[in-house]
C-alpha cells in the first residue's frame, strides 16, 4: 500500500492548467467554426444595421482557454494546499499499486529500415 501524502502544488497546477487550456481548445475550436459558418443575425441601431456577433467574440474565443488555464491553475493550487493540510491530520490517500512485467519487444520487421534497389 503506498499514500499519497502530499501534492507539489506548482508542478501538479502546472499540469492542470495545461490541460484545461488543450480541453478548452478542443471545445472552442468547432464552436468557433459553427459560428463562423453560421450567417450572422442583423441588429439594427441607430448607426444602421450591423452584426449581432462581431470581432469582440472572436476575441472573447480567442481568450477563453487562457482564462480557463488560469484559473484553473488557481484552483487546482488551492486544491493542492488543501489537500496537503488535510492529510497532516487523516494521512492522506491510501493507493495499491501492482508492478507488472513489461511486455516484449515487438520483433524486428524484415525489410523494414533498408535501403530499397
């Protein structure tokens, strides 16, 4: 049985924050493309009439995975702190881990790597 006593905080908010930021990527990018694809509704106003979505959500979308990435890096920091201060007092999480036998090398292909006539 092995415990998990304490979390680096840095490296693990480190960690979290880049995979908010490729999580939010992945989920902003076809939202993006839909919008962009998407025939923009007109607002009309005093200037005349003009589109409902503009340049500022472009930059809104552009912003969203390094706000998430920050904040996300804040509160898995938090997190961290927490977490080690609460497992002074219970001792942490208690994890089983198994070592297991790596597999064997895959077997040399015949012809692969050499120069063709």
């Amino acid at each position: 049985m092995v415990r998990i006593r304490r979390f680096g905080v840095i490296s693990t908010s480190n960690v979290a924050a880049a995979i908010y930021f490729v999580l939010t990527l992945i989920l902003i990018i076809p939202i993006a493309l839909l919008l962009a694809a998407v025939p923009q509704p007109q607002v009309s106003s005093g200037i005349g009439t003009q589109p409902s979505f503009g340049p500022a959500a472009g930059i809104f979308l552009l912003i969203v995975p390094f706000v998430y990435a920050v904040v996300g890096w804040l509160l898995t920091a938090i997190f961290c702190l927490l977490y080690n201060l609460a497992a002074r007092f219970t001792g942490g999480i208690a994890v089983e881990v198994v070592r297991e036998a790596l597999p064997p090398p895959a077997p040399a292909l015949q012809g692969w790597g050499e120069p063709q006539p």
